[in-house]
C-alpha cells in the first residue's frame, strides 16, 4: 500500500503534517477528513516543494489594483466548494482554479494565495490580503469554515449568498437605469431646441414686428438666456456635482445623503426595502455559518452601504455586548419595520434567528422585485408626459404667432 505525505489544519488552525498510507491519494484524503483536518496538500512518497511564480512588483500591483466580477467570484467559490468536498486538497483545488481563472489579474491573485498557504498560512488570512476582491463577508465565512471544518458547506452558502446580492444589485439598477437615460433624452431634447431651434423662429418674429403671446414671450426669454449663459450653466453644473461628491465624503454628508437617500420620494420605499434585505441576508449567512453575532453584527455594519442602517445595526450590537437583546434597539430604530424587528426578537426567543432572517430577506427580495416592476410601469408614462409637456409647450410657443398672423391676413383678405 503505498505511502501519502500531507499538509493540513486542524479546528484550531494548527498546521499538521505527516504521512499514512492508502489504496488512493483520495482514500487518503477522505481519512483525513474523517479526522476533521482541512486538507491542503497531499502528495504520494514526498512533498511538492514546487514554487509559485507571480510575486514582486506585479504581485504588489495586482494586490493594489485587483477586481474581479461578481460571477467570476461566485464561480470560483463554487467550484472550489465542490472540489473540496470531491476530496481534492485544498492546494491542488486552488492550483486548478487558478489555471482556468478568467482574467490575468485573478490568476496573479490566486497564485499568490497558493504560495501563502503552501508556506503554512491560513486560506482566510492570504484572502484577506486583497480587500477589493473578498470582502470581509467572504473572509470571515471562509474563517468560520475553516475552524468547523465545513469549509465546503460554508462555500456554498457563501456562493449563494454572492448571488442574491447580485440580483438584488441587477433589480436596482434595472429600477434607476430607465429613468435616469429619460431624464437625459429630455434634457437633451428640450436644450437642443430652445439653444438651437427657438433663437432661429425669434430672428423670423422680429422681422414681422408684431405682438407676441405671452407663452411665446417667456419661451423665447428662457431661450435666449440659455444661449448666452449655456457655458457657465454648464460650469456650474459641473461645480455641484463636484461639491456634492465632496460633501458625501464627510461625515455628516454621508449620513444625510443616506437618510435623504431612504426617504425619497417613490424611490426611498424601494431603498429601504434593499437595505434591510441586504441587512438580513448578510446577517443570516454569517450566524448559519458559525461567525460570533458580535463579529457578524460588525460585519453587517460595515457592508450596510447606508450608514443609517449602520448605525441601527452599531446600536444593536452594544446592545448584545452589554447583555441585552439584539430586537430591543431595532425596536427604537424607525427606518426597521415592526415586522422586521418582532420577527428577530421571536427569533432570539425560539434560538432561530438565521432561519427567521432568512425569510425576512427573502420576503424583501420578492418586495424589491415587484417594487422594480411597479416603478418601470409608473415611471414609463410620466416620463412621456413630461417629455410631451415640455417639447409641446415649446412647439405650441414658436407656432402661436404664426397662427395668429394667419389669423390677422384672413381678417384684413
């Protein structure tokens, strides 16, 4: 029977290494796992003292620079979920997963995973070197599976977990993308005739000297202030933008645009539904996976993206460290539903909380979805009212004193 040497962790993280023998480098595999150890290498007669390339100065920029696509993450993850629970060392997974990475920079990434975790450190402690790609969900997770050794379960759940957060991005931007390119077209429009139609019909209207409509009076006003002004307009613009993006960099910026952002009109509804899915899905995934509620409050803070909900969520843990219930400060918080926070205290009493948060965000997710569908059936109509409105108000101006001129020549004919 021939002779495995290994590499593994154990539930504390140890480093453990030796060697058994076996009818199969996956019949070793599997007893190694029998005994709870995270398998990272295994090889037949001796160890690989291979080296991983890929370090230095490019290793430096990729950890510096570094995205990847959300799908291409969810791939790897599960992909290296199953291949792990198939009985493949983590190393050899993570090798394979490597070659057939998508974009070079992910390939550099995962190349000097592989080297860290070949020289002894943990899988969630090399991911943790490049922030921009696994968020700190993803490392604390990755932890949690490494210390239970379910590290494959926690994989999945963590895929899963990366996919309804993609789908929920999808539905927002889906909900913001019609509006937003009809608010253009009908800027684009209503500029392109009152600076470049409207000043042609003015020079024809003081030629015929006559008296115009009041509407046409204030059309062309409105006009020709355009015309002379358009440059610093357009510079002013540009200076709010810039000031605002300034002013959201502050502190107290960054909360009032939050808050503003959640009690919009028509689209705050829809916000607030996105939070607090996000909030009970990221919640529920990190307490079924084993990450202390404390550590799994802080994190659901830290990726709220509403730093209204981070507070809520920064209250709710003070509130569990000092000995209280997390439901109590949810309860106080008027942006968290009734619903929301009498299902999390049912859940503290009946020990089933991640279950309960669970619903809660997919009930939002269904909520968002149809709100999305609502909103692109509103939406659609208004935008062509207004569009009308205001491209006819300005066609019915130029043409008015053109009707009554037709009007004035009949009478005197």
């Amino acid at each position: 029977m021939p002779s495995f040497k290994y590499s593994a962790r154990d539930g504390q993280g140890r480093s453990v290494s030796g060697s058994l023998s076996a009818k199969s480098q996956a019949d070793a595999v599997a007893e190694l796992r029998k005994r709870n150890l995270i398998v990272l290498d295994v090889r037949e007669g001796f160890m690989s003292a291979r080296g991983v390339k890929g370090g230095g100065f490019l290793a430096s920029l990729t950890k510096a620079r570094a995205g990847v696509r959300t799908d291409e993450l969810v791939l790897f993850t599960r992909q290296l979920s199953t291949m792990i629970s198939a009985g493949v060392p983590l190393l050899e997974s993570l090798e394979v997963l490597m070659e057939q990475a998508e974009s070079a920079g992910f390939r550099v990434v995962l190349d000097t995973v592989i080297e860290s975790v070949r020289s002894g450190t943990d899988l969630s402690t090399a991911l943790e070197r490049y922030p921009r790609i696994f968020k700190q969900i993803y490392v604390s997770m990755v932890r949690a599976g490494e210390v239970s050794g379910q590290l494959d379960d926690i994989l999945v759940r963590l895929a899963e977990y990366l996919e309804s957060s993609q789908k929920l991005k999808r539905e927002v931007k889906a909900a913001m993308t019609y509006p937003v390119i009809s608010l253009i077209l009908v800027v684009g429009i209503t500029m392109f005739l009152m600076v470049g139609i409207v000043p042609k019909f003015q020079e024809i209207f003081e030629s015929l000297d006559v008296e115009l409509p009041g509407l046409t009076q204030k059309v062309l006003l409105v006009s020709d202030a355009l015309k002379n002004n358009i440059v610093l307009m357009a510079a002013s613009c540009v200076a709010f933008f810039v000031l605002l993006a300034g002013w959201k960099r502050t502190k107290g910026g960054r909360r009032a645009f939050d808050w503003f952002v959640l009690y919009l009109p028509v689209f705050g509804p829809l916000f607030q539904k996105v939070a607090l899915s996000r909030f009970s899905r990221t919640f529920s995934t990190l307490i079924k996976s084993g990450v202390p509620i404390l550590g799994a409050l802080e994190i659901v803070a830290e990726t709220a993206g509403n730093t209204v909900i981070a507070e809520v969520v920064n209250n709710a843990q003070e509130s569990v460290r000092q000995g209280n219930t997390l439901a109590e400060p949810l309860m106080e918080a008027k942006i968290i539903p009734p619903m929301v926070s009498r299902m999390i205290q049912i859940g503290e009493r009946s020990g089933s909380l991640e279950q309960l948060l669970e619903k809660i965000a997919d009930f939002y997710d269904d909520q968002v979805s149809a709100a999305v569908k609502t909103l692109t059936s509103m939406i659609e109509p208004i935008m062509i009212a207004i569009m009308g409105f205001m491209v006819g108000g300005i066609v019915l101006a130029v043409f008015l004193p053109i009707f009554e001129l037709q009007k004035a020549l009949g009478r005197s004919g």
